[in-house]
C-alpha cells in the first residue's frame, strides 16, 4: 500500500499584512495558508528565529520591540487564517 501525497498551492493570497504598534508601515509575511510544517514546527516550539526569517529584514526591529503576550496574540491570529 502506498499513500500519495499531493501537491499543495494555498489558497488565496500567499500573503498578509502585518502592522506593529506605533507604526503605520504594514509588512508583507507569509499567510498561516502559506506556512510550511517546517515553519509551524519552528514557530510552536519558540524558534524566536524563525520569525525573523519569515518578516523582511526592515521589520525586524519591530519585532525586537514584541513582548511574549504580544507574540504570542500574534501566532494566534496568525494560525487561525482571520478572514480580513
């Protein structure tokens, strides 16, 4: 017996917008639809790298600015694929 796995395109868009606390620029990341086992894996096991890997370089010191609630709200919504 042997189970085929077939190729995936996600949904939708590839990507959302992403607006940190103070700031007006929206940045463009991977939607959840998007993510790869390999970035999930990453992100739920606190790979605080993997966030840096996924937002462009100019954002990053955005994140630097992220509290772990604040992270943390943000994988939530982020895994749940809001629909706006």
């Amino acid at each position: 017996m042997a189970i085929i796995i077939n190729d995936y395109q996600p949904s939708g868009t590839d990507t959302i917008e992403v607006q940190f606390p103070g700031s007006k620029t929206r940045y463009q990341v991977k939607s959840s639809d998007g993510l790869t086992l390999g970035d999930l894996r990453r992100i739920t096991a606190g790979d605080i790298d993997a966030f840096y890997e996924l937002f462009p370089e100019e954002a990053r010191k955005e994140l630097d600015k992220l509290h772990p609630q604040q992270l943390n709200d943000f994988i939530e919504a982020w895994t749940k694929n809001p629909k706006d």
